[in-house]
C-alpha cells in the first residue's frame, strides 16, 4: 500500500510540474495578445497568471510566474511585443511582470478550496490592487530615470492603471467563474 501511495505522489508532482509548465506556455501565449496603448500594453498575461493561481497549488502557481519571467529574461521572446532579454529589465512594463510572482503566491494562497466566484473575484481584484501597486512605481521610476521622460505620478498613474481598469475586471471575472470549472474537470482525470 505505501508503495502505490509513493508512485501516486510521484505522478502528482508529475503532473503539477507539467500543469505548471503549460501555465508558463499560456502566460506567454497572453503576453503576446498585445494592444499598445502606451508604455505598458494591454495583455492576456494577467489573466493567465489568475488562472495558473486558481487551478495550481501556490508553490506550482509561483513557479510559474516565476519561469515566465526568467525564461523572458533569458531572452526568450514572451514578454509583450515580443520582447525579452535581460534588457527587459529597464521596460516600464516589468514592475507587473515581477508583480506577478507574489500575486500567483497570494491568489492560489487565498483561493484555495474555495468554489464561491464571488469569492474568488474579489480576491482576485485585490491581487491586481497589489499588482498596481508593484508596478506604478516602478513604471514611474523606468520612465523618469532611465527613460528621461518626465512623469508626475498622477500620469503614471492615468497611463499605467486609468486604461486597464475594465479589461482587468472582465478578465478577472472571467478567471473567477472559469477556473473553478477547469479545476474540477482536471480533478476528476
């Protein structure tokens, strides 16, 4: 009997590596559903990291976030617009795509057992919060230091958060009411 439990561990954390890996391939699949409206696009990535969060457990849902980002860094081209390379560093764009690394932690933390999209929605609109509050700051810092454009916060703020208030929303009710269906499907395999 311990034996069968020991395989059936293995194949899980098969299983969760596997799962957390085509979470990677879909985050970049959303990064590069791109609309340019300023220094930072209006991408799929965040509702990829939603879903990564609510159907993997934290450890593999942070993984994920995490091997996008390195893997972009790398010089794979999977950031939005096609870019990556360590130069990403200095994009306005990469505060949220470090952002995104804690909030898969936090999301898949929280939503954990919990079926109720409700719920689930308004843990994920306090993520983006969060997500806004990683990378304004550092949108505001890449723009007036290294880019020389002279930013007020208040622009920063119009520009990095104003536009994507709606999209942000709509994906993240739409992560809130799907992921849970996706996750009782995948527990059933």
């Amino acid at each position: 009997m311990n034996k069968n439990k020991t395989i059936l561990r293995k194949e899980n954390t098969t299983r969760n590596y596997i799962e957390s890996a085509l979470m990677v391939a879909l985050i970049a699949i959303g990064a590069l559903i791109s609309i340019p409206i300023g220094p930072v696009p209006i991408t799929l990535q965040n509702f990829f990291i939603f879903m990564a969060a609510l159907i993997l457990k934290p450890k593999y849902a942070t993984l994920s976030a995490l091997v996008y980002a390195l893997l972009g860094l790398l010089g794979l081209p999977i950031f939005a617009g096609f870019s990556g390379g360590p130069q990403s560093i200095l994009s306005p764009a990469f505060g949220f795509i470090i952002g995104f690394i804690p909030i898969a932690y936090l999301i898949s933390k929280s939503a954990q057992g919990q079926k109720n999209p409700w719920v689930l929605l308004l843990i994920l609109i306090l993520a983006d919060i969060l997500l806004y509050i990683i990378g304004l700051p550092y949108m505001y810092l890449i723009m007036n230091k290294v880019n020389g454009t002279a930013m007020t916060f208040k622009t920063c703020f119009e520009l990095g958060m104003v536009p994507f208030i709606i999209p942000d929303l709509v994906k993240a009710a739409l992560a809130a009411f799907i992921g849970p269906k996706i996750l009782g499907a995948l527990e059933k395999f």
